[in-house]
C-alpha cells in the first residue's frame, strides 16, 4: 500500500497534488511520503514483536537525511555500506549502536571512522579484512564487534545483478568454511565474535530461499555455540521484494516473513537483525516527469520526457519495469495507445519502457514512475551535465524539497582548470 492516489480526478502524495509541487519545484523530481515510510517501517518492526531484535533501514535504497532522520526517530538503525553512508547516518542522528557496516570493500580508513563514531557491529566479508579490522581496533584501543557473512551458496531466484547468495557471488565466506574462519576471529585480540550475518539477494518474492538459508544458519549457530563462540545476535540482511506492477502477485507480506524467522530461529534465544531497504522506501516514492514531445515514428509513437536514465538508470540497468501513469486521471473508457516512452538522453538506453499502453498524452502532460523510492535518486547521476532532480517530502498537507536541484553554475563550478591551461 502507499499513499499516492487519484483524487477528483488528479493524483496526490497524501493531501498534496502532484501538480501543485511540479509548480513549485519543477520537473523532474522524485517525492516521497511520509505516511508510507512510516507505516512499511512499522509493519517491519511489528513482524518481529514478542522478539528481541532491531530493524536497520539499508541506506543504500535510499540515503536523503530527511528520510533517516524521519526512520531513526522511529528507532530504525541503519545498514551502511561506505564511510559515506556512516556519515550520513550519523549526521541524521542515528546513534553508532545502531549501525551496522556491511560490505566486501571496508577501508582502513573507513573503519577507523567508525571504530571512533560508534558502531553496532562491522559485518566481515573475509579474511583479510578481518586481519585490518583487528588492527585497525588494537591501534585505537578498542575491540570491533564483528559478526561474520556466510555465503550459504541459496538461489535467492532473482535477478542476476542483485543476487548475493549464490557461491559465484563476491559477497561472504562460504558456509562450509565458516567454522575455521570464526576460529581465526577468535584468535585476533582486536575483534569480538558477537554472531552471524548472512543476506542472499535483493528484490525476492518468495520465502522459500529464505527460509533455506535461514535453516543453514540455525544449524551454523548450534555448531559454533559447541565449539565456544558466544553467537547471540543473527544479521538475516533484507531482500524482500515489493510488486512493481499492479498486476503482479503480491509478494510475500512482513508479518509472513516474520513467522517463518521465527519459524525457523526463534528457539536459539538470539536478537535478531533485520536490514530492509526496498520494502521499506520503494513504494514511497514517485519519480514525476513532464511530456516534452509526442514524436511519430514509422512504426511506433513515442513519448519523450524530461525525466532521463541518468535519474531513473534502473530500467536502463536491469531492464525494471515501472509502472507510469499520468497525473490527471484519464476518463473512464479512454482508449489507450501504445508508446515507447524514452528520455533526452543520446542513448538508445534511455528508454522506460516500450510499447507500454498509455492514454493519449501531450507536450507539458506530467507523468508519474510509480515505486521509484528506492535505487532511484541514490544511482542518479550527472550524465550530459543533467543536474541531479529534487527530492521532495511530503507530511500530509505539507511538502517540503528536501534536496534542492543544482544550477548550471553549480556543476561547472566543481571543475578546477589547472592555471597552466
């Protein structure tokens, strides 16, 4: 559910217009609301209920400060990936115990900064890693709490780009070596084995190949508990997927997900970490974009907008569909036609989608790219020198731009023309 619908005939995000910010600020621009990441956040954290855990938002579906702040004041913790990230986190005034460093590429640097801020726990990717973090915490005097990422080698049945589960991928230590790689933990004085972590894939919409890798993991906890290591909190990562299109079936809800945790870890006693992240801000979001051009083809229409791949590279990237609709509902009956709805960008990637069946649009019509909340402005770029769009919040009645779009002066600005030149 999400909180943008048609009202007397044209949408709204709550009790807001589309129209009235597209006015104020302009297109194109993504808007977010408040309503519906605090209700996603809620049924995440009601999911759970009855046992010891925390939810940590996975900053990388989205990272604005407005909307940490908005889910740490919930109590969310956040799931970060860079030394970017843990200074957003922290600026948006997410306390260190409630962040979680994840990630295959952590720097020295980057764990100092976060040995120094507070943190949860760094969720170690290998070996090596795990070597520099012990350094890293010796020479400030301290011990990183750490858990380790076992790969459990589970079909997370996905796509290809966003699966991390299987033994091919980058991510974790395979499972089967993961006694003699937590044996190692033990032994550099730097770290603390707190417990596991393990996260197979993003945008999944069954429970099955959870539940899978779950089971693996309790088994995992019982035989590293034998053997002397204190495993007390469980990092189950995120992935569970949200519908992109109206027509598709539903993937699995929280409260479903749950159960089965609860199902399948609930009698180990351990707190439970959970790391959400497109569940919780994709149907939050639209990206709003305005007809430039309707163009003819010799075989086919196209509607050319102002929005491009550089603001929205999902479709580009993973061939996502969005669903867009127009702003001003259409009448009922209207027939409709179909369009390759494209952007300005001098690529033939820079399409949404083709042949999509739309009513009859025209130059200055705005459209909306429902579920853009997440991976959108967060992978946006400044491809053809297109300054990144407006990020908008809603609260109700009220909006507020919560990232302003930048002028031609403020990117050329950033480029220095060395004085030899």
């Amino acid at each position: 559910m999400d909180h943008f619908l048609y009202r007397d005939g044209a949408l709204y995000a709550e009790d807001v217009a589309i129209s009235e910010i597209a006015a104020a600020v302009g297109t194109p621009f993504y808007v977010y609301s408040t309503a519906t990441l605090t209700r996603h956040f809620r049924l995440f954290d009601e999911a759970l209920a009855g046992m010891d855990h925390l939810v940590c938002f996975a900053m990388k579906s989205n990272s604005n400060q407005a909307v940490l702040k908005l889910l740490g004041d919930l109590g969310a913790g956040m799931d970060v990936v860079s030394g970017g990230e843990y200074a957003r986190a922290k600026a948006a005034g997410v306390p260190g115990d409630r962040i979680v460093f994840s990630g295959v590429g952590k720097t020295r640097a980057e764990m100092d900064m976060a040995l120094k801020g507070g943190i949860r726990q760094f969720n170690v990717e290998s070996e090596p890693e795990m070597m520099v973090l012990s350094e890293a915490a010796l020479a400030l005097g301290t011990v990183a709490p750490i858990t380790i990422r076992v790969n459990p080698d589970v079909d997370a049945k996905t796509h290809e780009k966003i699966s991390t589960g299987k033994k091919g991928d980058k991510f974790g230590i395979p499972i089967s070596r993961a006694r003699e790689v937590y044996a190692l933990a033990a032994s550099l004085k730097g770290l603390e084995v707190i417990g596991i972590d393990v996260h197979i894939g993003s945008q999944l919409t069954q429970l099955e190949p959870f539940e899978l890798a779950y089971k693996k993991v309790a088994e995992l906890t019982k035989q590293l508990r034998a053997e002397g290591h204190n495993i007390r909190r469980l990092d189950l990562g995120g992935g569970l997927g949200i519908p992109y299109t109206r027509s598709n079936d539903a993937p699995p809800l929280p409260s479903q997900y749950g159960q089965m945790v609860r199902q399948t870890l609930g009698d180990l006693g351990c707190e439970i970490e959970i790391e959400p992240g497109r569940l919780i801000s994709g149907n939050a979001g639209l990206m709003v974009s305005k007809v430039i051009y309707v163009k003819s083809g010799e075989d086919r229409d196209f509607l050319i907008l102002d929005g491009a791949m550089n603001d929205l590279v999902r479709p580009a990237m993973y061939g996502a569909h969005h669903d867009i609709v127009p702003v001003i509902e259409p009448a009922a009956g209207t027939e409709q036609h179909p369009y390759d709805i494209v952007g300005p960008i001098c690529e033939s990637g820079d399409t949404f989608a083709k042949a999509r069946t739309m009513p009859p649009l025209q130059s200055g019509d705005l459209v909306a790219f429902r579920s853009a909340g997440a991976y959108g402005a967060v992978m946006s770029s400044e491809y053809n020198s297109r300054p990144l769009i407006p990020e908008v919040l809603v609260n109700g009645d009220q909006f507020a731009v919560i990232r302003a779009r930048p002028t031609f002066d403020d990117l050329i600005n950033r480029d220095t023309i060395p004085e030899w030149l």
